[in-house]
C-alpha cells in the first residue's frame, strides 16, 4: 500500500495546539477519534497482490470496504500505529488481524514507515501487509501439542504437572483431584486389537469431556490414566462428580456394543499444610481402592 498520512499530521497539529500531550490517554478517553483517524488517511495506490488477499476486485471496491477489513482487534492496533506516530516512531513492524472481504480472517505481519523526505507532512507512508496465516497456524497447532494429548484432544501429563505447580505455590481455596484409571484396556488390545483399545481410550475421554467443563484440568496422564483437577471445590461436592462419572459412563456403554467401557476412580481433596503432590497420592490410593471392590463385585457374579 502507498497511502497519505498528512490529514493525520494536520490533526496531530491540531492536537498539540489545544494541549493535549498524551495521546494514547487522549485517545483511551475519546475512542471514537481512533475511528475518524482511520477515515483520514488516503490510499493512493494498491498493488495487486494486496487486491488478492483481501478478496477485492479493484482499489475502489478495497478502499470502500476498509472497514470490513481493519475491524475488532485491528481498531486497538491502529490506535497503537497513531501513538507510535505522534511519539516520534515513523517505522514499525506488528502482527494482527484483517479480515477479507469474503470474511476469511488473515493473520498478517504489518511493516509501516513514513518515505524518507516526507517526515514533516506525512504525505507518503509505505504500508507492506505479509499473508503469515500459515505460520500462525503451525504456531498455535505446535503449541496444542505441547499441552494436549493428540489421541483424546484432552490435556497431557505436562499440562497437568504444570498446572499442579501453579496451584501448589499460589493456593487459597481448596483443590479437588480425581484419579481415573481406564479398566480391562489390555485385554481388550490382546483380544480385539489396538484400534479397539485406541477406541476405548476415546470413549473414555469423551465422559470426561461431557463430565467437567472448561473450569477444570481433564488430562490423560498415561497410557490408560486419566486425571482431573478442580479448583476451589470441597470434600461435600466431589461425590457429586463422581456419580456423574458413572452416570455418562453408563449411557456411553448404551452406545456401544463392545468393549465395555469401565474406569475406577478415587478423588482426595486438599487440607492446609498438604501439599498437592500428596493429595494426588491419595486420590491414587482411593482409585486403587475402588479398582478392588470392582474386581470383587465381578468375582461375585
């Protein structure tokens, strides 16, 4: 883009001349300058690669339809564009976001500078806007996997273990932990095959899913282990959890034919004094202790 700055220059002028000294306070205060700012600048020319990334068909059908465009978080960075301005700053460089005219959002890298002989007026920026939509993506997909576990879509073990680290150095309210531990996941690999395993393991994380919200840390810790964590619940609420646990895993084995779906589960709670690492024993512990009587009632039958 090549575009014409001096209307914002003049208002700069404008400014200064009626005492204002902080725009970026002058402008948290009168938001809708950040707007009529935008409105000042001319675009004077276009190329057409600037044309196929926004979807427009020619110069006029862009300029026309800018607000489409530079619209949500983009006014925020316009107004930071006007602060580095006014502050002296006639060459930056920033990512955001623009949107197409056919409504795709474009994750760009934005490069600005005022053209060398044109720092009084402002009358000739150069504005060059870089597609980095792909980059963006592989970024937020490499983070995804750095806390996620791929299979189930549900936190990983480091996640949980970091998560457990925050909560064990800045702790008020209490925190619950549920430890769940995914039953008869071998035989049915050694019987059915690991898709089937694969399967339940899926199965699994899907009543865990429905179980707890977005509030909560649901991660799957190992191989057939699962965790939760809840923060700021007591002893007196977990049991509720618990039979929803149950509940889901009920209704999913309506679902499916086979194999049965089936997790032993134990939850602790934490105390003053007690460290989380202790309360994950004991959950650990508890869960244990419910894998047994689960064992038993089978025997029984």
């Amino acid at each position: 883009w090549e575009e014409d700055y001096s209307a914002i220059k003049e208002y700069f002028d404008t400014l200064r001349a009626q005492g204002v000294e902080d725009l970026e306070s002058y402008l948290r205060k009168k938001p809708e300058e950040v707007l009529h700012c935008a409105e000042l600048i001319k675009v004077l020319n276009v190329n057409q690669r600037t044309l196929d990334l926004f979807s427009a068909e020619s110069k006029e059908h862009l300029t026309t339809n800018l607000n489409r465009i530079f619209r949500d978080e983009m006014q925020d960075h316009f107004a930071r564009e006007l602060v580095d301005l006014w502050n002296g700053n006639l060459m930056y460089e920033r990512e955001g976001i623009n949107y197409s005219l056919s409504g795709d959002s474009i994750s760009i890298l934005l490069n600005f500078r005022i053209m060398p002989g044109h720092e009084e007026d402002f009358s000739w920026a150069l504005v060059s806007i870089q597609d980095i939509t792909a980059r963006k993506k592989a970024e937020e997909y490499l983070q995804y996997l750095g806390t996620h576990d791929v299979m189930t879509g549900l936190f990983n073990r480091a996640y949980f273990e970091e998560t457990i680290q925050k909560l064990d150095t800045d702790r008020g309210d209490p925190v619950a932990i549920i430890i769940l531990d995914l039953n008869y996941l071998k035989r049915t690999n050694d019987t059915l095959g690991h898709l089937a395993g694969d399967k339940l393991i899926r199965r699994a994380a899907e009543v865990l899913t429905a179980a707890f919200n977005a509030e909560h840390v649901t991660a799957r810790i190992g191989g057939d282990e699962f965790a939760v964590i809840l923060p700021g619940k007591n002893a007196e609420e977990v049991p509720e959890y618990l039979k929803q646990i149950q509940t889901l895993i009920d209704i999913n084995n309506k679902y499916y034919r086979e194999p049965l779906l089936s997790l032993s589960y134990g939850a602790a709670v934490s105390q003053p004094g007690l460290r989380l690492e202790k309360v994950i024993q004991l959950a650990d512990t508890a869960m244990y202790e419910n894998k047994a009587l689960l064992h038993r009632r089978r025997e029984d039958q």
